[in-house]
C-alpha cells in the first residue's frame, strides 16, 4: 500500500519497460473503494536477480513519488 497517491500505469508502464512485472491491487477490491497499492512475485525469476529487481523497482519509485 501507498501512504501517498502514485500513478499507478504510470508505475507499472515504466516497470514494465526494466522487465519488472508489476500490478495494481485495484482490480481485486469488489464493494469497497479501491486503495492505492500493488503486488509482484518472484516466481519466474533466478533468486539472484531478485535485488537487482528490488533496486529497479525502488528507481522507479523514486521517478514517480
């Protein structure tokens, strides 16, 4: 979750373009309003790629906040 309003596609289009897979939680919220956050995994990707993931995504965090 966000403490502060993020542009979500904006977010996830630039994710996107450093091959990281974001996606908002926005869709999953069915009679309340929806919040401002997002979810990813890990599935798909070698364990030693996983910080150089985190450290695209706290780049682009920085981009949009």
């Amino acid at each position: 979750m966000f403490k502060v309003p993020i542009d979500m596609p904006l977010l996830v289009e630039l994710a996107k373009k450093v091959e990281v897979g974001l996606y908002s939680i926005n869709g999953f919220y069915h009679q309340q309003p929806a919040k401002n956050g997002l979810y990813f995994g890990f599935g798909a990707i070698e364990t030693l790629d996983i910080d150089i993931a985190l450290d695209r995504l706290r780049d682009i965090l920085q981009q949009v906040a």
